[in-house]
C-alpha cells in the first residue's frame, strides 16, 4: 500500500519554504522535475506575486510583493514520486496539509490569486493609518502638522486635518506630500 493516495487528478497544492527561499525553491524545484522527468507528474510552479506602489523617502516606487511569504505553489498530480521530488527540494519544509497527506488547494481560489497577481496597476502602499500624526513636506502647506483623518488607497490621497486659525482644516494631499512623525 503506498504511503500517499493516488489521485490521478491534476491540482495545485501550497509548499511551505524558508521566508525568503521562495524564489530560489520554485527554481530548484523547475530545475529537478526537468532532470528526474517529472514533467508527466509536476506541472507548474508559481511564487504569487503582486505589484504595489510603495512610497518610501518621498518617492514612488513600484515593487513587487510576495502574496503569501513562505509559500510556492505548485501543480501536479500526487504519486510517491512526485511528493519525493517536491518534498526533497532544498529549502522545502512541507506541504500545507493534514500530516503527510497534501491538501489541494480550490480552484476559485487560484483563480482569484492569479487575477490578483495579473493586476498591471499597483496599489498604492501607503504606510500611514487614521489618527496618525504627519508634517506636511511638500506643498502650499509645506511644514504645517497634520492629523490624517481619511486615506484613498485607489488613488494614494490622503485627507489631514491642518489646524489654521484654530480651526481643524481638512487638506486633500498626495500620499507623497506628508510623512509620519
């Protein structure tokens, strides 16, 4: 009786790597179904990824942020084989799964993961919260203080109330015109 169930059935199942290993197995791991011939077996391999505009010393930038830090995915259909292969790639810790039986993961949720990472425009990252207390840096109401009273993510505005002539003013701004104190 083999250890794993054999599904003849092609899924995508969650590896769980060492944070920051990911690219590096999702490579090693291609590189190991290519020399052990597994390509009938180990279909795929993906690193989620999405794109965030991140604002960071007064400039934006565009990154590209893992999803899921700590996890490949990977398509294939489970035999002894196949499970060897994946488990035994360097830097691999395990499936996500009950014990040693891998759990695939829904269809609806790959498909929702791969239009998050097929997504062309960024998100704007901003790194401050409502309530948080800013200086403007840039602007008519440059070196004014500020309370952030709402945030636009869409657009990467955001609303601070400036106190002038003893009154809370909001003020419209771009998310590159403030910083936290």
């Amino acid at each position: 009786m083999p250890k794993q169930q054999i599904e003849q059935e092609k899924n995508w199942y969650v590896i769980h790597t060492y944070s920051g290993y990911e690219d590096a197995v999702a490579k090693n791991l291609k590189q190991r179904i290519e020399s052990l011939g597994m390509e009938d077996k180990i279909f795929n391999v993906i690193v989620p990824k999405e794109k965030k505009i991140k604002i960071k010393d007064g400039k934006r930038k565009v990154v590209e942020e893992k999803i899921y830090p700590g996890y490949v995915l990977v398509e294939m259909v489970v035999t002894d084989d196949s499970w060897y292969v994946v488990r035994n790639t360097p830097n691999v810790t395990g499936f996500v799964g009950a014990g040693t039986t891998p759990v695939p993961v829904s269809l609806s949720e790959i498909e929702i993961l791969k239009k998050k990472m097929g997504v062309e425009t960024p998100q704007y990252k901003i790194d401050v919260e409502v309530g948080d207390a800013v200086k403007i840096v840039d602007g008519p109401f440059k070196d004014f203080d500020g309370k952030v009273s709402e945030i636009d993510q869409e657009r990467g505005k955001i609303k601070v109330l400036v106190n002038m002539f003893g009154r809370d003013t909001p003020v419209e701004l771009d998310s590159l015109q403030i910083k936290k104190l």
